[in-house]
C-alpha cells in the first residue's frame, strides 16, 4: 500500500505512476537518504519525540536496507515512486507501523529530498575540486616543462605576437583556477540543512535543526521553510560553475583539435585519446576533443533546463522539482569523466616544438615591436605604427619575412631604423621585453608558475 493513500478511494492509474515515478533516478540518492534519516532519527530521540529504544531498531534497519541497496538484493518498486518512500515503506514492512512509521515525524519528503541532493552535492563538490586539482596541477607541470618553446600567439586565430607556449597552458590554469574558487564559494552558500523545514512551514514538535545541522556536516539549518522547500538555486550555482568548466574544456578542445591538423601539426594527441576510421584506415581523429566540445552544449543545456523549470514556480514545493535530479546527475557525471579523460590525455600530449618556432616566421608577427622599436627613437605611436604596416606590406610583396628585409630596405621607410632592429625584433628579445605584470616574459611566467604552486598547495 502506498504511505499517502489514506485519503484516495481509487488506485493510482498506472500511467500516472509510470509519469510520476524517480525511483528509477533518484535511487543513487540512498545513502544520503539514509544517512539524513538516521540524523533525523537521532534528534527525535534526544529530543524524546520517540525513545531511544525506537530510535536505535530504525538505525539498525536503516543500515540492514543500505547494505541491501549495497548488495543489489533490495527491490525497488515503481508505486513506491522514489527513492524516500521506498526505504520507509521497507522499513515499516521490516519493524511495523507502530516503530518504523514513527521516522517521517516531524518531516516531509520536501525537506528530505532537499537534504539528500544537498549531502550529495556536498561529495560531488569534493569530487570536482578533487580532479580540477589535478588538472591544474597537471597545466603547471607542462608550463614548466615548455618555458623555453615559443609559439604564434593568436587573436582571431591569426598570428598576433610571439608568446612562450607556457604562458598559453598558464592562461588555461587561470580559467580553471577561478572555476575552483567559484565552487569553493557556491559550496559555501550550500552549507545550510534544510532538514526540519517540513512540508513548508516547520513543524508543531519540538525538534533540534541545529542538531541535524551538526549530525550531517552543515554550519546551520536554513532561516526560511518556504525558501527551504522551494529553493534549487544551489544546484544551479553547481549547474553554472559545472557548464563554465565545460566550456573552458571546450575552448582548448577546439584548439586542439585545429592544432592536431595536418596544416597546423602543432600538437600529437597520444594513439590511446584518439580513434580510427571504419573506412579510412589512416585516419586518427581527436573525437575526444570533440565529444568534450559536444558535450559541453549539453551542460550548457542542462543548466539552461534548469532555470527554465525554476522560473516559473510559485511558493513553495511543486512536482516539476523532482526532475532537477536527471538534470544534475547527468552534469555532474559528465563533467567529472570530461576531466578526467582531458587529464589523461594531456599526460601524453606531444607539443611539437620545432613546427611551433617554424610557424613564428609566418604572419608578420613582429610588427607591433617594429612600431615600439621607433617609437623608442622618438616617432608617435600612430605614426610608427603606420610605417610598421607600410613595411609589411612591402615585406608581402617581395615574398620576404621582416627579418630577411636588408637595414636599406628599412631605412626607405624611416631614417631612425638601424643595426639594432634586428635584435629588437628577435622572436625571443620579443616575448622577453614583455615584462609588464602579467606579460609574456619568462620572469612572468616564472612568478605565474611560482603563484600557481602556492595556490595548489
Ligand atoms: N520525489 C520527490 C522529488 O524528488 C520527493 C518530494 C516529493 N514531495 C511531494 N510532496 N510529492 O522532488
């Protein structure tokens, strides 16, 4: 029998259970549902809402459930509709109504279910932190090891000036360093109990939220029953920080991808992340990149999902909740195995350093310091900056890289040019005189290296 049915004459049409259910969802919640259960448990016995007596055979059996969940012998069914009442309603088979009826005192499954996706939150908080650390970590040690290979850096993906391919992957520990920060601050305004909150106005007996609060590892309960019941903000602040990772997974997939072309060869992505063709037997692609970038639309999504259920519901508990869980468990097991197979992958990635340093000589990438080195000598930015455009224009014309033009070829544009530009537009003077807080220069990046350990310890 159902635990509500007191008040229906007719069954439940068995559509309306099959629309209606979570079980086959919300089942991954179980432990977090037993484990605020026995939370709960606890205070009602110190509180002496049940006995101590009573109190010690529901945790008992609570645990003998949980280990058959463990095991796989415990029997969900679909008309028990999720996850909540399928524990209480075996409880309740297990010690009777007059003891395992007594756990839902003073509680609704709208408080309870708040409390298990927030004690899961809390873990898979942990969990995302976990390997976002070891992907950061992993982006420092390539910086170090690639402090000496310059590269084009890009805008528009056209060579813009000649950076150090250190201070690219560091401009990747960044995104993900504040994606840390983000969830360590989000985790924060998580850590309030919603247990206690009731159906949506508390309750008539004498519990201790501040008790549970403890019992479960949360700094305090909520100060709103209402907001408490209704509120899912804090699984789209997760929903948010998850997407953002996404996208910045996205980002360098994209990159990696152009990268690992024939044109650009700039990268070699291990045989292990890459797959074959059914047809074309020389083919290796880079389809986990792009299931990255794909998969972070989906995030994208998801979040979106998300908001649109929310955004249209009154006070306080409304059904349309329940399925926030398929949206979340499905964000946070994308992003944790995205990482965790970018992590792989990146152990093995090969830079290949000479077709970087080789692709230096294309597009003019001096330019900008053609025009720094006159204004130097005394000529307005603007003006420098012209002659700089007139020389490479020159330089396209005579098939020629800027450095190859003669100092007579440089000084038909401007009488300030002398033997010293060709060491002022040397690839590596170029990315070293960038010393400004943040630049490209190597003593930047060393002092970015040096932060970036800091921050990770
Ligand atoms: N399965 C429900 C959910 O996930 C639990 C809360 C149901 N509450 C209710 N009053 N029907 O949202």
């Amino acid at each position: 029998m159902k635990l509500w049915a007191g008040r229906f004459s007719a069954e439940t049409n068995k559509l309306v259970e099959q629309f209606t259910e979570s079980i086959s969802f919300d089942k991954r919640l179980y432990k977090y549902d037993i484990q605020g259960s026995i939370a709960h448990i606890k205070m009602l016995a110190k509180q002496k809402i049940v006995s101590i007596e009573e109190s010690k055979k529901i945790i008992k059996a609570l645990k003998i459930i949980e280990k058959q969940i463990d095991d796989g012998t415990f029997e969900f069914k679909q008309e028990y509709e999720d996850i909540h009442l399928n524990i209480e309603s075996k409880l309740i088979e297990m010690l009777g109504q007059d003891i395992g009826g007594k756990l839902h005192t003073a509680r609704s499954r709208n408080d309870q279910v708040a409390v298990d996706v927030k004690l899961y939150l809390k873990d898979e908080y942990k969990n995302l932190k976990k390997i976002l650390k070891q992907l950061l970590t992993i982006l420092v040690e390539l910086a170090k090891k690639n402090k000496n290979v310059l590269m084009p850096g890009f805008t528009h993906l056209q060579h813009a000036q000649p950076i150090y391919l250190a201070h690219y992957l560091l401009a990747y520990f960044q995104k993900f360093k504040r994606d840390l920060l983000k969830l360590n601050e989000f985790f924060k305004i998580l850590d309030e109990c919603p247990l206690g909150a009731g159906a949506l106005a508390g309750t008539t007996h004498n519990i201790d939220r501040f008790y549970t609060s403890k019992l479960l590892d949360f700094s305090k309960p909520t100060d709103n029953s209402i907001d408490t019941v209704s509120d899912r903000d804090f699984i789209l602040d997760y929903l948010y920080v998850v997407a953002l990772i996404a996208i910045h997974l996205s980002q360098m997939s994209e990159e990696f991808i152009i990268w690992s072309s024939q044109e650009f060869n700039y990268i070699t992505i291990s045989d292990a992340f890459t797959t074959g063709s059914s047809i074309m037997p020389n083919k290796k692609n880079p389809d986990v990149c792009e299931l990255a970038r794909g998969k972070a639309g989906r995030l994208i999504s998801n979040l979106n999902a998300l908001m649109i259920m929310l955004k249209g519901l009154p006070m306080s508990y409304n059904r349309d909740l329940q399925d926030d869980k398929k949206i979340l468990f499905d964000s946070a097991d994308i992003v944790k195995i995205t990482l965790q197979v970018f992590c792989a992958m990146l152990k093995e990635i090969k830079f290949n350093n000479e077709k970087l340093s080789e692709s230096l000589k294309k597009g003019y990438i001096e330019a900008t310091d053609i025009a720094d080195y006159l204004v130097a000598k005394g000529i307005a930015f603007r003006a420098a900056h012209h002659i700089s455009g007139e020389l490479v224009k020159y330089a396209i014309s005579k098939n020629k890289s800027l450095q190859d033009l003669s100092l007579e070829e440089y000084q038909k544009f401007s009488d300030k040019f002398d033997k010293d530009i060709y060491g002022a537009i040397n690839f590596m003077n170029i990315v070293e005189r960038r010393k400004s807080y943040g630049a490209a220069s190597k003593k930047s990046i060393d002092l970015q290296i040096n932060q970036a350990l800091a921050f990770l310890k």
